[in-house]
C-alpha cells in the first residue's frame, strides 16, 4: 500500500518526494525517501538498522505489527486451593502415622475403593496401630520402632538408637508394650547420666578452686619469706598440704556407660 502511494509521488519528482520525507514521522524512513545526490554512494547500515532502538528498522512496515504475548501456564488455572474454614483438632486427637501406607498390602486396601476394599478397611482396628509415646511408631517391616537420639556436645557424649521389636517374634501387644518400656528405659538413663554430669562438674569446679586457693598461699608465703627472712608457717610441720597431695583426684571417672 505505502508503495502505491509513493509511486505518484516518484514519478511527480524529487520535490514532492523531498517534502514527504522532511514531514516522515520516522527519521529512518525520510532518510530513505530521500533521494541521495547524483554521483554519491550512500553506505546501508548494518543489518537494515540506523543503531538507534527507537527507531524503526529500514526496509520494515511501521505499521499492522502485532506485540508478541507469552501465554502463561497458569492462565486461567487455580493456583491456591479453597479457603475453608479453620477447625482446630481436638486436644486428645492422635492420627494414624504415615508409615502405615509403606505397606504394599495395607495401601492398596485403603487406595483401591472397591466395595470390597471398603470392607476389608472397616473392619480393622486402627487404633491399635496409635502411639502416644514419643519415638515409638509403627514400621512398615511388621513391628514398632523405637528411635532415641541425644546429644550433649560439652561432654562429647552422643547417643543414638534404632532397634525393631517384631510382632512375629513377641505378637502385636507385646511388641508394643516392649518398645514403650524400652524407650522409657533409655530417657531414665539418660536422666541418670545428667545428674552423673552434675556431680562430676561440682567435684571438679570444687578441686580447681582448692588449687587456686593454695597458689595463692604459697605466693603469699613466697613474697613474705622474701621481705623478712622468716618462713610464714613458722616450721615445716605447720605447712599446707602440697597442690598434688589431695586425696580426691583432679580426673574422676566420667561414669560412662
């Protein structure tokens, strides 16, 4: 269409062609209407471009261009779920654990939704498979799990347990009953090792300072004998006893186990 109009343009002269390039709304196309002076060769930019990003490439339609729109994948999705309304559990709630669907058995009954599936789920006791105790859970090998990690970094003492009691060696109740009684054996010992700590640290604290208060003597003792030629005891049998001669030792044993 551009080239239709120009071409009475053209062929009415170079004055007409002149003043529609002066009143061009693009630099880049005025200067290509331009004619360019007899005997001149003008150079042609690189890649039909001027070098300026406002302007619009040489040789390309200013106009019936449509801006390329990037459909997003979301575009009319729900992203956030339905808002509902918060129901707090109850204080003696207790669900069922996870580890139950890592059985292939147990998870296809409860997956399938068959009348028969429904059937089978109803009539299992899951409450059996509940704990209250800390670090006992049901485990998909067919027993309960007792897990006990502790960890006291200024003693360098860690502790970490892992042990199965299996219903095809004690039955299901027995097996439970012996992971609780397990794991409340291992936090009475570990109770029993802190209260250890404590005694141990006392005694220590108590012998260092000893030792400091006898430094602190014998440097008395030190500096009196050296002003007035008489030793501060008054003979050797009122000496204190020496820092090493103490009957408890500086090192008692940690009572590990």
């Amino acid at each position: 269409m551009l080239v239709a109009r120009l071409r009475p343009l053209v062929s009415g002269g170079t004055s007409k062609l002149a003043a529609l390039a002066g009143g061009c709304r693009w630099p880049s196309l005025g200067s290509a209407l331009t004619p360019a002076p007899v005997g001149q060769h003008v150079a042609a930019p690189l890649g039909g471009f001027t070098g300026l990003p406002s302007e619009v490439p040489t040789g390309s339609r200013a106009f019936g261009i449509r801006r390329v729109k990037q459909r997003r994948r979301t575009r009319g999705r729900i992203i956030q779920l339905k808002q509902t309304h918060y129901e707090p559990k109850p204080d003696d709630y207790l669900p069922l654990p996870m580890s139950l669907l890592g059985s292939g058995p147990i998870r296809r009954v409860l997956t399938a939704g068959t009348v028969e599936g429904n059937q089978l789920a109803g009539a299992v006791s899951w409450d059996r498979y509940k704990c209250d105790v800390r670090g006992v859970r049901w485990h998909p090998v067919g027993g309960w799990r007792v897990q006990f990690d502790k960890r006291d970094y200024e003693h360098n003492f860690f502790v970490k347990c892992s042990c199965y009691f299996r219903v095809q060696l004690y039955g299901f109740d027995r097996s439970k009953e012996l992971a609780i009684q397990y794991r409340q054996r291992l936090e009475a010992e570990w109770e029993e090792q802190h209260q250890i700590w404590v005694r141990l640290d006392a005694e220590r604290e108590a012998s260092r300072l000893r030792r400091k208060e006898e430094k602190v003597l014998a440097r008395q003792a030190a500096a009196y004998e050296d002003a007035t030629g008489e030793s501060l005891w008054g003979g050797l049998d009122a000496l204190p006893p020496a820092a090493g001669s103490s009957s408890s030792s500086s090192f008692p044993d940690q009572g590990r186990r």
